[in-house]
C-alpha cells in the first residue's frame, strides 16, 4: 500500500484544494457575480458536457488501465496505444456529423421557458470532447503510477480557470458570452497541457496497425462507454432533467447543494487515482489475497475520511446558507440525499476497479442500463411533484440499487467484500457525530459557527479514530503527523 498511500495523500491535498477553489466558486463567485439565470446555464452547458464526454470517449481511458499493463511488447503497446488516441476522435467524428445535420432540432428544445441556453448548446460538444481526450491522456499517465500531475489539472487548473474568469466578469472585463467562450479554451488548454505531460511519460511511435487482441478491446471498450455512459448519467442526469420540468435557475440551486455534498467524495477521488491501475495489475496477475487486502483497506479507510466530511457537512450547512445570498435557498434533504449517495460510493472502496479490470464488467453493464431508466422514471415522477428535491430522492433510490448490485456481483463471482466489524464502528462513529452536533446552534457570527463546530468535530472525531484504531493505515498516518509536528 506503501504507493497508494504516498500518491493518495498527496491527490488528497490537491483534491481538497480543488475542491476549496470550487467551493468558493461554486458558493461565493458565481452567486455574486452573476445572476440566477445565467448561472443556471453554465451549470447546464457543464452538465450536459459531462453526460456526453463518456460517450465520446468510448471507454478509453477505462480501456487502456485495464489492458496496457497485460502488454509485454513495445510494439503491441504502440498499436494500442495509436487505437485509444483514434477511437474517440472516430466516435467524436460521427457525433458531430448528427449535431450539424439535427441543430435546428436541438435548438428547438430550448425554445420555451430556457431560451437563454440556446446560443450555446454548439459548446456543449466542444466541452466535451475537450473532456474526453483529456481524460484519455490522464489514463494514460496513470498506468504509468504518476497520477498527481493529472489531478492537478483536474481538479486545481480549471477552477482556477474559473475563478479568474468570474473576477473578470465581475470587473466588466468579460461579458457572459466572453466567459462562455473563454471557458470553452480553457478546457480545451487543460486537455493540450496533459496530452504533453502523458506524452513525455512514455515516448511512442504511432503504428497504424490494430493490436493482436484488439476484438477483446473494442468489446470492453463498447461496453465500458455504455456502463461509463450509465454512470455518468446517475450523477447528473438530474440536474438536466430538472431543466425540462423547470426554470433555469433551479439548475444553479439544485447545484449549490449538489456541490456541497460531492465534497464527500474528495478521498475516493483522491485514492482512486493509483488504486484502479494497481487493482487491474492485482487481477492480471491473479494476486487474490493482495486484492483482498486492497479491497477491505480502501471500504474502511474511504468510509472513516468521507464519514468525516459527512458528518461536517451536515452539521454546518445552515450556518453556510446564512452567508450564500438569500436567492439561494437551503434544501436540507437533497444534500443529505445526495450527501449518502456519495458516502455509500465510498464504502465501495475498489468494487469499480475490480469490475471493470475483471471479465465480469458485462454483468455490471446490463444492471447499469437498467439503473438509468430507472432514474429517468424516477424524475419524470419526482421533479414535477417535489421539484429539486424530487431529484435527489431518483438519484439516491438508483445509485443505492446500482451499489447494492455491485457488491453482489463482486461477492458472488470473487469471494470477498469489503466489510468488516470496524466498518460497523466508523458507522457509528459517524451517526453518533451528527447527532451529536446537528441540533447545536451558536449565537456568532455564521462563519464563526462553522469554524468551533469544524474544529470541535474533527479533533475529536480524529482522537476518537486513534484511539479506537478503527483503521490502521490512518492511525499510523495520524501518529507520524504527530511526530513531525513535535
């Protein structure tokens, strides 16, 4: 672990500074420095992107940690090398095509009460293919086990980005379609800047020839775009379906509370960066015991950190809404929804890995289609009745299905899972903490509030974590903080 441990530490830094910068964007920039509308719209265009970007991608950058490692010629890994940078511009070509020849079809869907999207749905398609290849080059420097220069780019550069175009806005310098366009170049910059970094990671010739097992890759990578594709659409299909059903900036509220709840997932993003091309690496080689381990280890040690930020969240969430502008209102209930969603994927620990880099990603994939129209119906019901709100309860009913599914398939077909008593513990641990500062209200000011309660909640969630070694890889992290600080 001692690999997963030194890069997750440090993605979980530039992870929580990602998402510390989105936080100030998301919270502060945005709902000062625009109005409801327009910042409805760009949460939709970001949306919309990423609900496409799967599709272009075909499975790729799953594609190529799972089968780059099971290469021992130079020239085989040329050959796939050259097939992962074609398939999505092949893919990216064909969808590119249909958007020219359907536009105005397109166009009329934002006809109505939304008209306000309509002169930029053509950037949606460059978002997306800006987001693609960019996540192709990161795989690609993550089966070389140096994933850290990637997840800056992810999560550090583009909000960055951001929040310099938003001060510009702010300042008059830009006007919202200025921002549209330079958010659109910034993407696209991102994804130039990783393609040279993967590039000098490994020196490759393009060979126009197909791999001796390329069948076997374009049938994972057709299943993998279909399964990433179910995926992506459990994560944000609700936030483009509230856009049908209602005004554009219930897109933007819906996603204040989102975001505030997504940071749960800040260690899983973090750890999963070197887990998945060392759990493809674990199941080529046939390490079953090794996998076992890395499979219990990630559940316990995601469920401890993300149950911390859960347990954060939830108990200083009014005090947050107190300092977001009034126009944004608090709903409680989907950032709890949304919040046990994320925390729930984090208990999963590797289950993805294991099943995408296994011969059983089929299984998950059927499953998976399944989940999506599930949680089409489910808004289709929902978003009208309970409006945003509705939202959560479809997405949280799906994901909980979805995950439920996959720890099935994984035990029934490996043999394992990735609970153990201390699971039930950090559980515990984590109920007892938000029961426990929930209902407690100071009379400071707001950010005051946020701060005692952060600091009372995490030095005391730490001791009791140490004390009760409820996982050990964290208590001797915790053990050697405390010596370098002594």
């Amino acid at each position: 672990m001692g690999v997963v441990v030194n890069q997750t530490i440090r993605n979980s830094i530039i992870t929580c500074l990602g998402f510390g910068i989105g936080a100030i964007n998301t919270l502060f920039l945005f709902t000062n420095f625009m109005d409801k509308e327009h910042y409805g719209m760009i949460s939709y265009l970001m949306t919309a992107s990423n609900l496409i970007w799967p599709l272009m991608a075909f499975g790729v950058h799953n594609t190529l940690v799972k089968f780059f490692s099971s290469y021992s010629d130079q020239k085989q890994q040329d050959k796939f090398l050259t097939m992962m940078l074609i398939l999505p511009f092949l893919v990216a070509l064909v969808l590119g095509v249909i958007g020219v020849f359907f536009y105005t079809t397109i166009l009329d869907l934002f006809s109505d009460k939304n008209i306000i999207v309509q002169p930029y749905v053509w950037t949606i398609f460059v978002l997306a293919f800006a987001v693609s290849y960019f996540e192709v080059f990161f795989a690609w420097s993550k089966v070389k086990l140096k994933s850290v220069f990637g997840n800056i780019m992810k999560e550090l550069f583009l909000r960055l980005c951001i929040s310099i175009l938003l001060f510009l806005v702010y300042f008059k310098i830009l006007t919202i379609e200025q921002f549209v366009y330079a958010l659109m170049i910034t993407y696209v910059l991102r994804t130039g800047i990783m393609q040279v970094y993967a590039l000098k990671l490994y020196h490759f010739k393009p060979q126009f020839s197909l791999p001796s097992n390329y069948i076997s890759v374009l049938k994972y990578s057709g299943l993998i775009l279909i399964s990433g594709s179910v995926a992506t659409l459990l994560i944000d299909l609700d936030k483009t379906m509230i856009e049908r059903y209602l005004l554009i900036e219930n897109v933007a509220k819906y996603g204040i509370c989102a975001y505030i709840a997504s940071v749960i997932i800040i260690p899983s993003r973090a750890m999963h960066q070197i887990t998945y091309p060392l759990t493809a690496k674990l199941i080529n080689e046939k390490a079953k015991d090794q996998l076992r381990d890395l499979y219990k280890k990630s559940s316990l040690n995601l469920l401890v950190t993300s149950g911390l930020l859960f347990v954060l969240i939830i108990c200083n969430v009014h005090q947050l809404f107190e300092i977001i502008p009034d126009e944004y209102e608090l709903f409680i209930w989907v950032i709890v929804l949304i919040g046990s969603t994320k925390l729930f994927d984090n208990i999963l620990g590797n289950t993805n890995a294991i099943l995408y880099s296994s011969d059983y990603y089929r299984m998950v994939l059927y499953i998976g289609v399944g989940m999506a129209i599930l949680t089409v119906i489910l808004n289709m019901l929902w978003i009208p009745t309970y409006g945003v709100t509705g939202a959560a309860i479809a997405t949280c009913i799906a994901v909980f299905c979805y995950n439920f599914t996959k720890l099935w398939i994984v035990y029934t077909k490996f043999r394992m899972h990735p609970f153990s008593k201390k699971t039930v513990l950090a559980l515990v641990l984590i109920i007892a903490f938000i029961f426990g500062f929930y209902f407690w209200e100071l009379s400071f000011h707001p950010v005051i509030n946020i701060i005692i309660k952060s600091i009372l909640i995490g030095g005391g969630y730490t001791f009791i974590l140490y004390m009760s070694n409820i996982s050990s890889d964290l208590t001797i992290l915790i053990q050697n903080s405390i010596k370098k600080f002594s």
